[in-house]
C-alpha cells in the first residue's frame, strides 16, 4: 500500500484511495478498514501500471480479498465460524479478481 499512497493514480476509482490518503502509515486497523471498503471492482487493477507483469506486481484487490477475509475471521461468532471464510481463500483458484467475477 505504500505504493499505492505514493503514486495516487487510481484516487478517483473508489474510496479505498480517498480513504488512504489521510493516513501516512497502516496499522493492521487500517488495513482492515481500507479491506472492507473495496468491492473487487478491479478498475484499479487494471489501470495500475505496478500490476502484473511489472516486477512489483501490485495486486490491489486480490491483497485487498486477503485482508477482508481475515478480518471476517476475527469477527466471527461463534468463533469457531471463521472457518467457513477461510476455506474459500485455501482453495482460491478463481480469476485475479476474486469471487466478484467467478
């Protein structure tokens, strides 16, 4: 996300970028709210010029889908649910995009 907040270019996509910007650092808080409010649109995805193939290979949504599900799993009642979040991401053979476009 440091790139991300760096080069701003996907600001006008969704509020995850206009959310980002007051915030300089990340704590896992943070991460976490950012997480629940992307949709897996993907349009950053695909205007990002760090994405795959670049060597960086950014992948806003897909890091976006890992943190959400783990803060689904903390949230979980009883806690024995958050296993049903977890094995959608264990057997995550969908498209980049995730389950949005299965």
């Amino acid at each position: 996300m440091t790139v991300c907040n760096a080069c701003r270019y996907c600001e006008a996509y969704c509020p995850v970028f206009q959310a980002m910007e007051q915030r300089v650092t990340f704590s896992s808080g943070d991460l976490a709210y950012l997480a629940n409010l992307c949709h897996n649109c993907g349009e950053c995805l695909y205007a990002c010029q760090y994405a795959p193939p670049h060597e960086f290979g950014i992948d806003v949504p897909r890091t976006l889908s890992k943190v959400r599900v783990e803060s689904y799993e903390a949230a979980a009642w009883p806690p024995f649910a958050a296993v049903a979040f977890r094995q959608a991401v264990d057997g995550d053979d969908r498209s980049p995009l995730g389950s949005a476009h299965s």
